[in-house]
C-alpha cells in the first residue's frame, strides 16, 4: 500500500504552499468596544486596524464601508478548490456572511458585537480561480434592537451575479 501511495504523490508533482500571517486579534476587539461599527470598519479600510486573521486566511479585503453597506473584494486562487476544481462554496458562503455582517455592524454603536443566525446562500454560477476579482457588497435590511436582517450579493470580474445570501444576525448587546 505505501509503494502506491509513494507511485501516486509523484505523480501528483509537488505540493503547493501558501503562507499566511495576522496580527493579534484582541487589538481589532478592544478598538470594537469604544468605535462606533462604522469607525472601526472605516479604521480596518483605512489600515488603522489590523484585517481579522479569517480575512488574511481568505484574501478578503474590506474596501469600502457606508451606513448600512459593506463591500468586500477577494480574488480566489486554487489554494479555495474544492475537489472538482471549483471555487469552493464554503468560501463564497464565508464572503457573503462577512459582507452581511458588516453593513449590519456599520449602523452599531460601539460596544455592540454580532453573530450569524443563520445565512441561506443561492449559488447561481461555478468560480474558478481566473474568473478574477470577486466583488461581495452586504446591505443591511433591517436593525432591531435583538436581531438584524442583510443580504448580501458576490459577482465576477465581469459583472455576473455568482452569489445570494440573506441572513439573520444576533446583536450582543453588553
């Protein structure tokens, strides 16, 4: 058995590397406690912040920030495949959630944290590494004082709708 595993990593070429690195969480959270939602995402976009570490892992930039709308831009690579040689969902499910939660933490007072309820995602096209820069705009929809409702929308380089989600978002409050 190990003689065909050896046969089969050779054929396979070598493994491909990607290496990551982040600063340490809890500066971003301590800011979060004393910045309303949107000067601290504003302080991320301007690089006053430091990006959250699921952000580094992802390639997510936030690269704009407004009342009640976040826009988020990736460019997947290989490194995101699934096993079928396709961008994988869990990915476009990680962006548009991040994109949602943000336009709903652009209308929170400081102090007041977030976290998913649930997200419904429509995948409407496959994403390959070269379709390019993905573009993910969230919206709030709707901010009570317990629960927030956003959507989100992911396209490609060239305009093609690739992504739906709607989701329902806890606030924390202290």
């Amino acid at each position: 058995m190990t003689d065909l595993k050896a046969s089969a990593t050779d054929r396979w070429g070598p493994p491909r590397t990607k290496t990551i690195g982040w600063y340490d969480p809890s500066v971003s959270a301590t800011a979060a406690m004393t910045l309303s939602g949107r000067a601290f995402l504003q302080a991320i976009v301007d690089g006053d912040l430091p990006r959250p570490p699921m952000a580094e892992l992802t390639g997510a930039r936030l690269v704009s920030v407004g009342d009640g709308e976040a826009v988020f831009r990736c460019t997947p690579d290989e490194s995101t495949y699934n096993p079928v040689g396709l961008v994988h969902g869990g990915l476009l499910c990680t962006l548009l959630d991040s994109a949602a939660g943000c336009a709903v933490h652009s209308l929170l007072p400081a102090g007041v944290g977030l976290s998913s309820i649930e997200i419904k995602v429509s995948f409407l096209s496959a994403v390959r590494a070269d379709s390019g820069e993905l573009e993910i705009v969230g919206r709030a929809l709707r901010v009570g004082r317990q629960v927030a409702f956003a959507e989100a929308h992911a396209h490609a380089a060239d305009g093609k709708l690739v992504a739906h989600a709607t989701t329902s978002i806890a606030l924390l409050r202290g």
